[in-house]
C-alpha cells in the first residue's frame, strides 16, 4: 500500500515593503577570531553611495561632510608638524644667530688656545700628594697667560732670555720705600725667576702679569701673606695709592689650589682706573695688574685672572 504525500505548497509571497537604502552587512572575521583580532584592512567606514531613481549616484551628505573634515585635518596636522619643527630649529640655535635676538658681547677677550706646558719626564704636578714641596716643575715662562688676539705685546716685560729682572719688576710700586721694603723681601725668601708679559688691547687697557717662583711652597705663601691683606695689598702700585677688596669678584671664579685677593681702585680713579690681583700657587706668586684710562671693565680683568690662575693650577 502506498501512502502519498501531501505536496508542498509554495510560500505565500511577501507583502511589497517602502524602498529603503540597503543595510551595512556587519564586520566579520575569520572562524576563530575576536572582534580585536580582526586584520587591519578593515572595510571602508563610509557608506557606499545608492543610485536614486534617475541613475545618478547620489552621494550622502554625512559622507561629504565627514570628508571635508578629514580634507581640514589633514591641512592642520601639516602647519602644526611645520610649526613644531620651526620651533625645534629656534630651541637648538645659538641666541646670536637669530636676527634680532643677538647677544651683545660682554667685553671677553678672545685668547688663542690655551694649553698647559708639559712636564718634565718623572715629574710631578705642583699639587701631586708625592710633590713636598709644591713645585712648579714645568719652564715658568711657559706658565704666562698668553696676550689675548688683536693686542699689542709690551716687549720691555720681555727681559733677557724671557725673564725679568727684579730691580724692573720692582719699578710697578709708587713708593721708593715699598721698592726697597719688597726687594729686600724678595732676596731674603730666595727669589728664583720672575716671569712676565703685558699687552695693550685696541681699547687701551693695559695689563702685566708677573710670575715669582720661589724655593718650595711653603716660602711662597709666608711671603703672600706678606704682601697682601683681606682690606688691601701692602704695597701700593703705581698709580693706585688707594685701594679697596673688589667685592665684585664672582666667587664662582675660584680656582681649586690658587689663594687670591682682588682689589680696586678706590673712586676718584684718577686719570686712570687700576685693578690688582694677588695670586698663591705652590712655590708661585703671581701679581696681575690691569689699567685703563677712565674706567677699567671688570670681565676682562676676571677673565685675565682666572686663566692664569687655571695655568698654575
């Protein structure tokens, strides 16, 4: 017997619905896969545009709006990487190489390179724990500050060989009593050498540096203590009968290993204003003197000082 099967009947057709843009499918990724793994080439975010009845695409105004904004961050993320750039060329120039921005000078001189003499083979430095003595054992003519650039060097500091006599050194106090006092001083602490050089720059200031090396450290700084006091030197120089602690000198300026007392002139200056400096390294005293006619500017009297205090250090 056989048993007949009612036959299927075709699904009644769907009621006609308004027209409306098609549905974006949502993302997905491969079998296995989270949302967050997803690979980067993600699916274009705007909506594709739906032809309207005539056959012409229109285009969605959120789209047309949405790339209008990324036309405008574009053109902003440009400027604004300019700008940065810009910004970071002015932070790694020099002040004085942007236009209106130039620093003045503050009155330094420029001095060639400065480099310390060598020493003798086996010798110690003058501040070496094993140098008893503190002895400078490098040629103390080559200890000199050299004359800044664009100065005229005063050859009658010269002496003979390189080295000054005391009796010239001497004439550099006012007082004939002070140079007799001194230069007795000088030949009872066993005067060695007295090495000098000066110089006048264009602006005519006038500097002298003198070198006095004696036996050992220790004569050295009994005679400093000699000539020089906290309230002024002891010995006026030439052309300063008057003279007071330079409380403008920069603490910052010390030098390791160097005693020093800075004096000035006291006002009236005079025709000429004179600024002094008294310097203890090791076996070594040192006297910079520096004058100019009305005023004496402080920086290159500084800047003078602590380099030769720097070479015998």
């Amino acid at each position: 017997m056989t048993t007949e099967h009612p036959r299927l009947q075709p699904p009644p057709a769907p009621e006609p619905q308004p027209e409306s843009r098609p549905e974006e499918p949502e993302p997905t990724g491969t079998p296995g896969t989270t949302p967050e793994t997803v690979s980067d080439a993600a699916p274009d975010p705007l909506p594709d545009a739906a032809p309207d009845p005539q056959g012409k695409v229109a285009v969605p105004k959120d789209r047309r709006v949405l790339r209008a904004v990324l036309r405008w961050t574009a053109v902003l993320t440009v400027f604004a990487s300019l700008g940065a750039g810009t910004a970071y060329g002015i932070a790694r120039m020099e002040r004085t190489e942007l236009p209106g921005l130039a620093t003045a000078s503050d009155g330094r001189w420029v001095y060639p390179d400065i480099v310390e003499p060598p020493l003798p083979s086996g010798s110690p430095s003058p501040f070496d724990s094993s140098n008893r003595g503190s002895a400078h054992y490098a040629d103390l003519r080559a200890l000199l500050l050299p004359a800044p650039e664009g100065s005229t060097q005063d050859k009658a500091l010269h002496g003979a060989d390189g080295w000054l006599a005391a009796k010239d050194f001497l004439t550099v106090f006012e007082a004939k009593e002070d140079r007799t006092t001194l230069g007795q001083l000088l030949t009872d602490n066993g005067l060695r050498h007295i090495a000098a050089r000066g110089w006048t720059t264009p602006d005519g200031t006038r500097t002298g540096v003198y070198l006095l090396q004696f036996d050992t450290g220790a004569v050295a700084e009994s005679l400093y203590t000699a000539l020089t006091t906290f309230t002024g030197p002891v010995h006026a120089a030439r052309g300063a009968t008057e003279t007071e602690f330079d409380e403008g000198y920069p603490i910052a300026a010390e030098v390791p290993n160097v005693k020093r007392h800075a004096y000035d002139e006291v006002k009236p200056y005079g025709a000429e204003q004179l600024r002094q400096a008294y310097l203890h390294a090791g076996d070594v005293i040192a006297l910079v003197l520096q004058s100019r006619k009305g005023a004496a500017a402080a920086v290159p009297f500084q800047q003078t000082v602590t380099l030769q205090s720097q070479l015998l250090s």
